[in-house]
C-alpha cells in the first residue's frame, strides 16, 4: 500500500501527443476495429461490398474511358492510370475527412473521460487505410490482367507513395480535427480542398501536360505537393509497366531522387504543425464541445 | 486516514472560467475583430474559484451542493479531462471512475465488445481484460445477455455493466459521479459492499451525490460547494447536517 509513495504527483489531461497513441496502442486497435465494425453491420454481404464496389468501379473506367472514350490513345491502358490514383485520393479523402470530423463525432466521450485525444484522428486514418486494402486488392488484379510487372522500386513506390499519404493525412487531421472544436467551419473547408485536391493532382491527365503549359518554376511548385508525388507514386508502381509505352513518361524526372525526400520533408512540417495546434487547443476541447 | 498516507489528489487554488455565449463561425468572428474588438465576443463567469483540497490515500470523500455549485467540473479537473485556468491539480496513481452511465458505450456494439472497449479506455490493458472478463460479467449478473447489442438493455442493466467495468479497471483514484441511483436495491448494495471493500484495500474515493443518507453511508468526508467555493469541509455527517438545516432555510 505505501508503494503509492513511489509513483509521483502528475497533473492529469497533460498528454504527449502522439507517443501516447502508441502507449495505448490496443485501445487505438479496438477503436478502429469497432469502426469497421460498425460499418458492416446489418449488412448480409458485409465485407465483400468492400471489393465489388471498386471492382464495378473499375469494370467501368475499363469500357466506358478506355474503349468508348478511346483514353487509351494518349495515355496507355488508362484504366489502371485512372485507377491507381483514385485509389489513393479516396484514401487521403476519407481519411481526412473523418479524422477532421473525429474530435466533435466523439465529443461525447471526449467530455467525460480523460484519454489521449489524439487517438481519434489516428484512428480514423487506419479506418480509411482498412478501408483503401480491398482497393487495393482490385487495383492489383486489373494490373495484373493487363501485364503488370513488378520491380523492387516499384514496390517501394508503391509503399512510399501511401506512407506520404497517411503521414499528411494525420497531419491535417489533427489541424482540422481541433480548429473544428473552435469553428465548425473547418469541416467545410476542409470538403473543399478536397474537392479540389483530385484535380490539382495528375489523377485524371498525365504530368506532362502541366509540365508544357507551366513550364519549369511552377511546376515545381505543383511538384511540391505531396498528393501529387503519392499519386506519380502509384503510377510508377501499379501502372509504369502496364502502359506498352514510353516507361520514362510514367514518372517526371529526379522522383525519387528529389520529390520523394520533397514530399516526405512537406509532409513532416505538416504532421508537427498538426500535432502543435492540436496540443495547443485540446486542453479546451472538454469545455469548448 | 492517517495523517501520514500519501495524498493522492491534491488541488492548489484552481479556479476555472467558463464562456457563457459562444461565437462558431468564423464570420461572426471576424465582424466582431473589423469593429474593433468592441464588447467581449462572448461572457464569462467562474465555475470554480480558488479551490483547494487535499485528498489523502484511503480517503473517501463526497462532493455536495446544489445544482450548477461545480461539483462535476470538480471531478473532471481531478480526472484531466478540463485543466485548471489558474492553480494546479496533481494526482498520484491511475483515475479513473464513472463520469456518467455509459459514456464510452456504443449502443450497437454486444455488451462484450462494450466491456473490451470500455475497460481499454479507462487505462486497462489487454491482458487485464481478459483476466478479468469473467468477473466483469459476473459482477454484473448480465449473463447470456453479455452478447447481445447493448441498445437492448435496460437502463440498469447498462449501468451494472458500466460499473462493473469501471470497479474492475481497479484505479488508485475512484470517481463517481451521480450514478448509483439507477439499480436495484441488492445492485446498489452490492456497489455499495464492493466501494468499501476497495476502499478498504487502500483505494481513494471521490463520489458525488445528492443521496444524502447514502453520502454519509459511504463517505467520511464531506465537502461542499457552493457556486464553485469551498464552503464547508469536514467529516461527512456535519457537512450533511448544515447542508440540511441549509436547504430548510
Ligand atoms: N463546458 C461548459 N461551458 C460552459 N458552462 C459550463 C460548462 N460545464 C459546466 N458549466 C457550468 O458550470 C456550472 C457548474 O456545473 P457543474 O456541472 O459542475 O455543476 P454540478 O455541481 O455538477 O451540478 P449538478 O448537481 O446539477 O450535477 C454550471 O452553471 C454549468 O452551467
Ligand atoms: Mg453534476
């Protein structure tokens, strides 16, 4: 009984950040399990819906761009191009999106119990990464049905390209996800950008067209978007050696050399800008929700 | 009780403001800083002033008031989830306890995935829950319906379960808030026999109720807030008995 003697005096709701989400790793598991949980419920094909939803998605992209649109003329085996990036932006959208929204969704508990908070966003980016496997899984059946051939970078691109994502996905999520205690607004606004970020990215054109139009500098700048560099990611893994044509086309010049370390270093600013406004303000969240 | 246990809860004068009006959109925020700041975007008013209190090891103590007089805010300064304006709350070992029935509870998750998960955010880990399972369940006399969504449950069914759990988690601190009035009698006596008998193993305890003859069955201390000071602190049956002659008026 007096071994309490041994445990010091610490103030409570003083967390430290992220290390705590990985303190209380199993609690994050079981968050993230109900989630998923949650989502198949009452459902009689439950899980399988997972893969029939972007299998159809593709079937489509497949016949209506490649063969009625006749997309595949300028950019080889479209289908799997298209894919491959929409993939990924649906992961980075839902991830952002919930985690934005995980803060006030979960406000409930946020108000009563003492836990790190920071547990919800991570949560709702390894939600979304469960949800992009089944994807994933479809993406690389059409690469495979169209003579896709791994290579050992292709692979590391591939991993690289979605460990870019999450890392900025956790990032914003922790900024939104507690500027949306303060100003509802965040939500919104953050829906736009997303919205936008489809299209700010090569995911439906090819990055040689922006190349042309905008020439070295601002190409640079569109290059310095991390999104841009997961999705030319994607497709120097899944789609590079599907598309019959030129393999130097898939990727612009110096990507892993220098957009990678790019991406990744946007990505950490990011991820530590989260984690600062998010400590900053959630010593209010209890009172403020 | 002794002078010489250490103090698990120890609060130096905290005082906690709260903004009455809130502004949510940017808009409203901005008119306001183009008009040059004037007035104050939202009121305040002070929830806790200048609290201090010394909860020792063993201790089992009772928060009274009316209404609004900061009881619970008082709690969840102790548990960490609001920290203090001014002043400073220190605590020694796990807290944890039952801020409300089944805050934490999904409704359409079964009573057993409810228990993981509950027990997983008030601290326990992994292999706790499992050694403990069987107990939770049994505590809570919930038996077969331990598998069934918990939206299916009666109200008190939900609070057993809750308690349960949280008795289970086995913290150094214990807080409860307002909860004990949902069960049964034999529940309620059953709580009551398990409090003490971790009150007993070393445990500290902080309740808050407005059951008066419960809080002086409990609890051997009393302290009682009103509009957020400390008016009065001593053993519970005094504390109750002013409280009392008090409300008569
Ligand atoms: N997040 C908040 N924002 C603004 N005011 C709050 C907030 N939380 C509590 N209050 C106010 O603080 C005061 C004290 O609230 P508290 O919940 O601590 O009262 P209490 O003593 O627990 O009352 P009760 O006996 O009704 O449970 C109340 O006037 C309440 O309206
Ligand atoms: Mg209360």
């Amino acid at each position: 009984m007096t071994s309490l003697l041994d445990t010091p005096l610490v103030r409570p709701g003083i967390g430290q950040g992220l290390k705590d989400v990985f303190r209380r790793r199993y609690l994050l598991k079981l968050l993230v399990r109900k989630e998923i949980k949650l989502r198949y419920r009452g459902s009689v094909l439950g899980v399988i819906w997972s893969y029939v939803k972007p299998a159809i998605q593709f079937v489509v992209f497949y016949i209506a761009m490649g063969v009625f649109l006749g997309l595949n003329k300028n950019v080889g085996n479209y289908a799997v191009y298209l894919f491959s990036g929409i993939v990924l932006i649906n992961f980075f959208t839902e991830a952002l999106n919930n985690a934005a929204k995980s803060i006030v969704y979960n406000s409930g508990l946020i108000k009563k119990i003492f836990l790190p908070r920071e547990l919800f966003p991570v949560a709702s980016v390894f939600v979304s990464a469960a949800h992009f496997f089944p994807q994933l899984v479809v993406l690389l059946i059409g690469c495979l049905l169209t003579g896709w051939q791994p290579t050992p970078l292709g692979i590391f691109a591939g991993f690289a390209g979605f460990l870019v994502l999450a890392m900025l996905s956790v990032g914003l999520g922790l900024f939104f996800s507690s500027v949306n205690v303060y100003f509802r607004d965040s939500e919104n606004f953050v829906e736009m950008m997303l919205m936008v970020a489809t299209w700010v990215s090569p995911v439906m054109y090819q990055w040689t067209m922006v190349h042309e139009r905008l020439g070295d500098f601002w190409f640079a700048v569109y290059q310095s978007n991390p999104v841009t560099v997961g999705v030319e990611l994607f497709h120097y893994a899944f789609w590079s050696t599907t598309s019959g044509g030129d393999a130097a086309l898939a990727a612009p010049p110096q990507l892993f050399e220098l957009w990678l370390p790019v991406a990744l270093v946007v990505s950490a600013a990011v991820l530590a800008l989260g984690q600062f406004t998010f400590r900053k303000l959630e010593v209010k969240f209890a009172q403020e929700l | 009780m002794s002078e010489l246990s250490p103090i698990t809860v120890e609060i130096k004068g905290i005082s906690k403001q709260f903004v009455l009006r809130h502004t949510r959109s940017i808009k409203e925020a901005l008119i306001w800083f183009l008009k040059g700041r004037k007035g104050d975007l939202s009121a305040k008013f002070h929830a806790l002033r200048d609290v201090s209190l010394d909860i020792r090891q063993g201790e089992t103590v009772a928060l009274l008031g009316f209404n609004g007089s900061g009881k619970s805010t008082l709690l969840k300064h102790i548990s960490g989830v609001m920290t203090p304006d001014e002043g400073t709350v220190r605590t020694r070992g796990r807290v944890a306890g039952l801020i409300e029935v089944g805050a934490g509870f999904h409704p359409d998750l079964s009573g057993r995935d409810n228990v993981y998960l509950n027990a997983a955010i008030l601290g326990m880990s992994e292999t706790q829950i499992k050694e403990r399972f069987d107990s939770i369940v049994e505590f809570a006399e919930i038996g077969e319906f331990i598998d069934t969504e918990v939206r299916f449950y009666s109200s008190g069914m939900y609070l057993r379960l809750a308690f349960s759990v949280a008795v289970h988690s086995d913290p150094e601190v214990f807080l409860v808030d307002e909860i004990l009035a949902v069960g049964d009698e034999p529940f309620q006596k059953k709580c009551l026999d398990k409090i003490q008998e971790l009150v007993d193993a070393g445990q500290t305890l902080v309740v808050v109720s407005h059951d008066l003859d419960l809080v002086q069955r409990i609890c051997s201390r009393g302290v009682l807030l009103e509009h957020g000071r400390v008016l009065k602190d001593g053993p519970s049956h005094d504390v109750v008995e002013f409280l009392r002659s008090r409300t008569k008026g």
